[in-house]
C-alpha cells in the first residue's frame, strides 16, 4: 500500500459542498465539509488504483487542505 499526501479544495455550492483533488482530477460532493472530504478521498483513492501517478511536488501545485489517502497499486 502507498501513501501520498494531495491537496483538497473544498467549496460551497447551494446546499451542497464540493471537494476536488486538483493533481488528480477527482471531485465529489457532500452535506458537510467531512461528508465531501470522505467523498473525494474515496474516489481518489479508486481512481488512483486503477490509474497511479508520477511523483508530485504538492508544493508546486499550491493548496488549501491536504489529505492522506491510502490506495494499492
């Protein structure tokens, strides 16, 4: 198993909030800021096991929260 550290954007759209992964593409949503952080890390965590990154610098992408996620490559 790997562990990567990525960057969450969060932001609030209506009544919803929506979190995306910017160095992976990955977005979802959900009713709380937690709901939508859990949300994205688990599709990002899907999506990585099927497709696996290069190495990224998180600090040359800028972020606002970072999120550990644990997937099999």
């Amino acid at each position: 198993m790997k562990t990567k550290t990525l960057t969450a954007i969060l932001h609030k759209e209506e009544d919803m909030y929506v979190a995306e992964c910017p160095e992976v593409g990955t977005v979802d949503q959900g009713e709380t800021i937690e709901e939508a952080l859990a949300n994205l890390k688990e599709a990002t965590r899907l999506y990585l096991e099927e497709c696996p990154l290069l190495d990224i610098d998180p600090d040359e992408m800028g972020c606002s929260t970072l999120m550990r996620i644990n997937y099999h490559a």
